[in-house]
C-alpha cells in the first residue's frame, strides 16, 4: 500500500491540476511512472499491469471498487469505513482483503459517486441515495450518523437485463405462473410486488414492466433511477431531487406522481413507496390508470397490506375503514417474493385483493409455495414449487375487458 501511495504521488506530480487533462494523458502518465519503477524492482509484465489499473483507478476511477464492481459474481458490496470492507459473492458475505488508503479517500470516492447524480451528502446531510452510472443502487451513511467511518452500501446492477425466461431457468418462478401474470399485466391489473430486503422486488418489478404493451404510454417514478424497460417507446423516467442546504427546492416522489397525473400516463410505476406517497400512487390506480405497477417491503401479502395503512395515515387524518376502501379498490394483485435459507430468491405467494366488507379487505391466495419435505442430509437447501390453491381469479371485469376469456388462463397443477 505505501508503495502504491508513492507511486500515486509521482504519477500526480506530473499532472498539471490547473489544465484539463483526458484519461488518454493520465493513463499515459502512469505507464512511464509504472515503466520506470518496474525496471527498478525487477516486476514482471502481469504485476506491472496491475500496478498501472490500482494507480489509474486510485485517480480517475473508483479506487479499489473498480475491481469489485468488474466481479460479475459479486452482488453486493458494503463498506464500513476505510478498513473493513465486505462483499455478496453467490449468496455468501465474505471480507474482502483490501482497504481504502485513508478516510479522506473512501469520502472523496463517496463525492465522485454522488455528485455524478447531482446527489449531495455532508455531515449536515449525512444520508444519500444515489446510483452509478450502470444503474447499481448506492446508500451512504457519514459521520455523525456512521459512528465508524463512512458506510456505503452497493447493491450492484446486473450486467445483462434480468428476464422472465432467466427467473424460470433458475427455478423463481413457473412456467405457467409467469404465463397467468403476463395476462394480468396485459389486461391492466394493477400489481403491487412486496418482500423483504433483498428479496428481487425491484428485478420483478422490470420483468414485469417489459410484459407492458410497446404502444402504451408509461411514466416511471423512483427514488433513485433503476428500472431499465425496454418494451416502451414512449417511456418518461422520473426521479427524486434532494433539497438544497437551506431546505428548499426538493422534489419528492409524491410531487412526481401529483405532476405524472397531468403527463397522460397509460400505467405509472413507482419504484418503491415507503411513505405518505401511498396514498397519491393508490388514488393514481383508483382514477383511470390502470395497470400500474409498484413495491413495498413486508414480510407477507396481509403485513403489506398493514403497511399501506400506516402509509397512508402518514400523508392524510382519515378514517381506517375509507384508507382500506381506497387500497382495496386500488390495488389487485400482490406478488410476494422472498429469500430462503439456501439465499434462493422466489415467488412465494400471488394473492388477489377481492374487496372491502366494511371491516378487513377480502383476498384470495391464487398461488403459494409450498416447500418439500426437508431431507437430512441437505437442511440449507430449500425444495418446492409455487402451487396453484385451486381458486381462480374471482375479479374478471379486467379480463374481460382486454379481450380474454377465463378459459384463457390456465392455473396450472
């Protein structure tokens, strides 16, 4: 490492700072510094390369997460602080066996990444959301929020779009499951996706987006930019903006749904709600525009269903039984997904949303996985399938309406 910090000051000291210089010119830099110090030390070709990418990385680029971020089976990385940096590598956390040179450099790699989203964060504004430029999710935490230095979160984003056929491959989802949903999103169901942390909410909610028909209009509301449809030509992308560091200016997701409303969306999707924008995104289904999408973390369908009224209750004073008219009404499918013991990622239960009694909204489990019997040998892995309960769909006007009959769909086993 003090090898590397020496090199780097060499390498800095050519730069001229008070001139613009392209990458051409920094990579050029470093292969002489590079060039003269492996002749000195004997180095060979292969160690000189990886002298040049550390050094260039160092300056133009992410540091040490350049290498981490290249690892196509590294899913996620998180960092706590300088010294201690771990990662997700097929399912498993494992320590990663580098560190960041300095605090001040795991900050200055910190404000490249979000300054490149016109994102801020400070001591005055400790916690971020931001994005890279592929779209891999980022969460920071400063001082004094962070008590062990500054912690950043990278959920990274897949280098290929996840699709319908890749979630039946690895054994998400059926066949014949998928076949019933891609129905409903055509026929303008309105499907809201839950689960918990890492459950694949938010890769489900773009397989599901690119069953959208390509002649629609779709307007996608997020709080920090992810989704990547690809089936929609007419296709507005929307999101957040933080305040400025008087308070003032902020954007948030309700002001994108209140102003989406006058953009003549066919569907609008938000990303996730977390709060008093549940109500806007239930009052968008409830007033023409069908077949919206969105997500939201629970633990099951009904603790979802909980959420939402709590969300709603904090964006409005009104009375429980009208916020669950409004989510019954609003909202038809649930999709829930999960993570199991051996850290599969599943569709564990569909259930329709089939109205209000006046005292609880009414559903109808469509499909549930059900786990095999657990062998001994092999506890920490989860066999089963997504069985059909033997209810239909009870709400069919939707059905109907695009032109299917129910003998088109086909439930399965």
């Amino acid at each position: 490492m003090d090898d590397i910090n020496k090199l780097r000051e060499k390498v800095m000291e050519k730069i001229d700072v008070s001139t613009e210089i392209s990458d051409d010119k920094v990579k050029e830099i470093v292969d002489e510094v590079i060039l003269e110090y492996g002749n000195e030390k004997g180095l060979s070709v292969r160690e000189k390369y990886r002298l040049q990418k550390e050094i260039y990385d160092s300056i133009r680029g992410l540091d040490i997460l350049e290498e981490l971020l290249e690892d196509k089976n590294i899913t996620e990385i998180m960092i706590n602080g300088p010294d201690n940096i771990f990662i997700e590598k097929d399912g498993r956390i494992e320590k990663y066996n580098n560190r960041f040179s300095s605090k001040e450099k795991l900050v200055d790699i910190i404000q490249q990444i979000v300054s490149g989203v016109n994102r801020r964060v400070n001591e005055s504004s400790p916690i971020v959301d931001s994005r890279l430029s592929d779209g891999s999710r980022v969460n920071v935490v400063l001082n004094p929020v962070a008590i062990n230095g500054p912690v950043v979160t990278i959920r990274k984003f897949p280098e290929y779009s996840i699709t319908m056929k890749k979630l039946i491959e690895i054994g998400s989802i059926s066949l014949n499951v998928a076949d019933f949903l891609k129905i409903l999103v055509n026929a303008k169901y309105n499907i809201f996706i839950s689960g918990g942390t890492g459950s694949g909410k938010t890769t489900f909610l773009n397989v599901l987006s690119n069953y959208i028909p390509g002649d629609e209009r779709i307007i996608t509301i997020e709080d920090s930019a992810e989704l990547q449809i690809q089936s929609v030509d007419n296709l507005v992308r929307m999101e957040v903006r933080q305040a400025n560091d008087e308070g003032e200016n902020g954007i948030d997701i309700r002001d994108l749904i209140k102003s989406s409303l006058r953009m003549r969306p066919d569907r609008i999707i938000v990303g996730e709600v977390r709060g008093a924008e549940a109500l806007d995104m239930l009052q968008a289904m409830n007033t023409g525009h069908d077949g919206s999408l969105s997500t939201g973390h629970a633990n099951s369908p009904k603790d979802m269903l909980n959420r939402l009224e709590t969300m709603v209750l904090m964006g409005v004073d009104m009375p429980l039984k009208a916020i669950k008219s409004q989510i019954a009404s609003g909202i038809d499918i649930i999709v829930h997904l999960g993570r199991l013991r051996d850290r599969t990622r599943k569709v564990l239960e569909i259930v329709e949303i089939t109205g209000f009694n006046g005292e609880e909204i009414l559903t109808n489990t469509i499909y549930r996985f059900e786990e095999d019997s657990i062998e001994e040998t092999n506890k920490d892995i989860v066999k089963g399938k997504l069985k059909w309960t033997g209810s239909t769909l009870i709400n069919q006007k939707k059905l109907f309406d695009a032109g299917y009959n129910k003998e088109d769909i086909s439930y399965g086993e």
